[in-house]
C-alpha cells in the first residue's frame, strides 16, 4: 500500500459553496465546482486510484462529476 499525504482542511471551493449555502440544504447538484473539485482531488491522489492503485485522470469515464440518474 502506498502513503498518500493529504491536504489539511476542504479544498477552498469546497469551503466557499458550504459557506454561500450557510451550511444548510447543501445538495451535490447544486455545487457548480465539481469539474474543478476533482481535478483537486485528482492532483491530491497524485493521479492514483485509492482502490486499484492505477492512474486515474479526468478522462476516465468512471470518475464523474455530472450526476447519476
């Protein structure tokens, strides 16, 4: 298993959306920072998957940010 060190905290857009929405009736289709939220997160994981360890990218379809109906 690898050591990926996290980040301290939320990421900023994460924080500014909870703060705008004073932190009730949060809903993830409401946040309009998904796109930049995962290449965040991405970056993070140094482009890791935590389950498989393969790189992961914003090109693989199975890392999504538009919502699942």
């Amino acid at each position: 298993m690898r050591y990926i060190a996290k980040q301290p905290g939320q990421p900023e857009c994460l924080l500014e959306f909870i703060e705008q929405s004073q932190g009730m009736n949060l809903s993830y289709p409401e946040f309009r920072e998904k796109d930049k939220l995962k290449e965040i997160l991405i970056t993070e994981q140094g482009g890791l998957c935590a389950y498989t360890g393969r790189g992961i990218d914003k090109r693989f379809p199975n890392v999504r940010s538009e919502e699942h109906t």
